[in-house]
C-alpha cells in the first residue's frame, strides 16, 4: 500500500509541475498578444494620421495649383466602308 502512495505522491508531483510550466506558457503567450493588440494599435492611429496629413497637403496642394485646361472633346471615328 505504501508503493501505491509513494508513486501516486509522485505523479500528482509530475503532473502538478506540468500544469505549472502550461500556465505560465499560457500567460505569457496573453502577455505577447496584449503587447502584439497594443503596438498594432498605436501604428494604426500612426497611420491614420498620416494618411489625414497627405489628405490635407494634397488638397491644399490640389486648391494652389491653377486650374487644368478642359480636353477638347473626341472627334468621332469614321468606319471606312469594306470593299
């Protein structure tokens, strides 16, 4: 009976270990992703900005530039008859 203990003792051991190293892998791939979701965040609000700051200097650029002369319309293709 004691052999029975002695290697339960044992394996609850083993496994108890196991189930520690599993959930500190886990919180530690939470902590990645947080980091991960926290940078990807901070670059998209980097990015909109600067899509606004090219938005606006296009437009101011677009209201500075003189105006494009209209095209002259397409004159219309003749069909040379087929002999």
């Amino acid at each position: 009976m004691a052999d029975k203990t002695a290697a339960r003792t044992r394996a609850e051991t083993h496994f108890s270990a196991s189930e520690a190293r599993d959930q500190l892998v886990k919180t530690e791939l939470a902590k990645e992703r947080i980091a991960f979701d926290d940078r990807t965040i901070k670059l998209r609000a980097l990015r909109k900005a600067r899509d606004e700051e090219e938005a606006t200097e296009k437009a101011r650029l677009a209201a500075l530039a003189p105006p494009k002369a209209a095209k002259k319309p397409a004159k219309p293709r003749v069909k040379k008859p087929v002999a």
